[in-house]
C-alpha cells in the first residue's frame, strides 16, 4: 500500500513536473512575443543547475503532506455537493408543504371572509327590521295620542255639560231652600230666638259644672296629701290665709292643638330695651324667690333656660323625646313660658309671676310658690285636661357657656 502510494506520488509530481515546464515554455513564447512588441523582457529566476526554478507543492518546509490537501480538497466537495442537494431538498420539501397547506389556507380564508360576509348581512337585515320595528311602533304611538287627545276632548265636552246641568240644579236647590229658610225665620222668628237662648244658658251650665268636676279632680286631697301645695303656706303672710279664687268660666270647646292659653288680662309687654329690663327684674325679683333653682337645693334645675327666643327652644326640643320640657325667660314679656314637645306638636305654655307666686295664664289658677314646685305637681298631674301634658324629661343645656350664666353672676 505504501509503494502503491508513492509510486502514485512520483506520478502527479512528475505530471506538475511536465505541465510546469510545459506551462514555462508557452509563457516564454509569450514573452518573446510581447518583448519583440512592446520592447520588454522578463528574466527568470535560476536554480544551481541554471534552469529555471520551480516550486513543488508538499516539498517546502511549511507545505502541507500532498493526502492531506487531496483529502481536504475532496472533504470541501463533499460539503458544497451536500449543500447543494441539501439545498434542493429544502426547496422541494418548501414546495411540498405550499402544496399541501397553502389550499387549506386559503379556504380557511375564504371560509372566515365568507363568515364575515354572512355576519355584516346578517346585522345589516338586523338593523332594517330594527329601524323598520321603531317606525311602525312611533306610528302606534301617534295613533294612540291621537285618540288619547280625542277621547279627552271628547269627556271634557261631556264634564263641562255635566257641570253646566249640575250648576243650574244647584242653583234651583239652594233658591228654593233660601226660599223655605226665609220664610220659615219669618214665621217661627219668635220661637228661634228663644230656643237659641235656651241652648246657650244649657252649654254654660254644662260647661261650668264640668270645669268645676274637673278642678275638683285636680286639687283633690291626694294632691295635697303629696305635698305638692302645701308649700304655699310657707310662702304667703302668715296672717293671710290662701284664698283660692274663684273657679272662672272656660269656652265649651277647647282646641287640643293649641299652643297658648290666654287669661282675661293680657301679659306687660316691653319696649325695645327689654332685655335689659329682664334681666333687671329677675335679679331684683326673682332670685328671691329662687327662680330656676332645684327644690331645697343651690343647684340649677336641668329645665332651666336664660332668655332664649321661641325658636331656639323649639330647636333644642325637636332634638328631644315627646314629654320633653324647659322653662324660659319669654324676650318680649316679663315672665316665664314652659315649652313642651307632645306627639301633636310643640306647645308654649305662659306663667304668671306677677303676684309672689307662679301659675299658668288661662289654664288653671292653681298657684305654687316655686318654679320648681310647678314642675313637680305637673309631672304627675296634667296641665290641660284636653292635651295631658305631663312633664316627664326636662330639656337641659347643649353648649356652653349656659344662656343663663349670665343672669346669676
């Protein structure tokens, strides 16, 4: 094998060998040729033998064995023949797989713009028959209010003949009845007028015996028996005994709503500097008599209030439970008024502090010698019989300073 190789070796140098020289001749004819042209030469360079030298490849120092640059030669073909038939193949499997799904593609395509196609139509007839829908329901509605209109014109014709015809029977009814009055007055004048009276003098003799059972009630023993009146004695001149006056007529019909009751002599009344004279006079006559203090106590009652108008009271009771209560200096008479929240309302009670002790204007004439015994009686005992007011909770202070710290110092 090895001489084999060799002997092949000798060949293919021996081949460059006879190319080289052959090659060196043809080019020597060129030269001579192209010199004897254009007047020039080419020299070349000699060996030791004076021929010219020639380079063997595989014979110089650096030069790679001759198999080795045969087999990377045929390893290079190798590669640039398998690339190029890898390079077929990949172009026809390229065509292959167009073949196979680009059909399937482009239905798929056509199959999604048919789809699309199909849904726009779809909506486009949704949207007629929709818009078609509307209209034919607006003409509905306008025929509708078109006999709505007509029906309403129709039984307004109808109402104002009925009223017209009701009218005149009416007017017929109360001429005729006017008639039949006045001259039944005309005839039994006399008798009227007598039986009338009569009626009055029977209401006011009901009315002041029922006055009467009903301040019996309320200043019976048992009331006295508590203690709650007692203490006027205490009060008055010991050589004066209590009188109570007498019992006054009341109006048979009593408004249960009604916030104020008015006795027979109104309250003073005061000028534009009358909170100077409030204060004034509830220090010079009131304090005395401990106005606003807690019964046998130096403290001031939780329902006690300074001068404070009729709304603020009515806003610090609305915050309060029905049975809530205060006692306020009034701001435009001298005295005392007691405001009182009910289930019907908010009610404003006048107290007259005129003489030296306290009771309600036109509500009863029972007489207590302190604020604060008025208090006590009524919170068993009602102020009215009609709205029973019974003072259960009183309405205390809600801010400092208090609206009477003023009056006391």
């Amino acid at each position: 094998m090895k001489n084999k190789n060799r002997y092949c070796s000798l060949k293919c140098d021996r081949s460059r060998f006879e190319d080289g020289r052959i090659m060196r001749k043809k080019l020597e004819s060129k030269e001579n040729k192209s010199s004897t042209k254009k007047g020039k030469s080419v020299n070349w360079l000699l060996a030791a033998d004076s021929d010219v030298w020639v380079w063997v490849m595989g014979e110089g120092a650096g030069d790679k064995p001759y198999n080795q640059i045969c087999d990377e030669i045929m390893a290079e073909r190798a590669r640039q023949q398998a690339q190029k038939e890898t390079g077929e193949l990949r172009k026809e499997k390229e065509k292959e797989l167009i073949r196979r799904f680009s059909g399937s593609f482009k239905a798929r395509e056509k199959a999604a713009k048919d789809t699309l196609r199909q849904k726009e139509a779809e909506k486009k007839a949704e949207v007629e028959r929709a818009t078609k829908a509307a209209a034919e329901q607006e003409q509905i509605q306008m025929e509708l209010k078109q006999k709505e209109e007509e029906e309403r014109r129709r039984q307004e014709v109808e109402i104002k003949c009925l009223e017209e015809e009701r009218t005149q029977q009416l007017y017929i009814n109360l001429k005729e009845a006017q008639e039949m009055v006045q001259k039944n007055e005309k005839e039994d004048l006399v008798w009227r007028e007598s039986l009338r009276k009569s009626k009055v003098a029977d209401e006011k003799r009901r009315s002041i015996a029922k006055q009467a059972r009903d301040d019996y009630k309320r200043h019976s023993l048992k009331a006295i028996e508590r203690g709650k009146v007692s203490a006027i004695s205490q009060t008055f001149q010991k050589l004066q005994p209590p009188v109570k006056p007498p019992i006054p007529p009341r109006r048979f019909a009593v408004n249960p709503k009604e916030c104020n009751a008015r006795r027979e002599t109104p309250p003073q009344k005061l000028n534009h500097d009358s909170r100077e004279s409030i204060i004034r006079w509830f220090k010079e006559q009131q304090i005395p008599m401990r106005a606003g203090y807690e019964k046998n106590s130096d403290v001031i009652a939780p329902w006690f209030h300074g001068i404070i108008t009729r709304q603020e009271a009515e806003e610090l009771l609305n915050k309060e439970e029905n049975g809530s209560f205060l006692i306020r200096i009034s701001e435009r008479v001298i005295g005392y008024c007691l405001s009182y929240r009910s289930s019907e309302g908010l009610k404003h009670f006048l107290i007259d502090s005129s003489k030296d002790s306290y009771t309600f204007f036109g509500v009863d004439q029972l007489q207590h010698a302190t604020l604060a015994d008025m208090v006590e009686y009524h919170k068993d005992e009602p102020i009215t019989l009609a709205g029973a007011e019974l003072l259960r909770e009183p309405c205390g202070q809600q801010r400092l300073p208090t609206d009477y710290a003023y009056l006391f110092n």
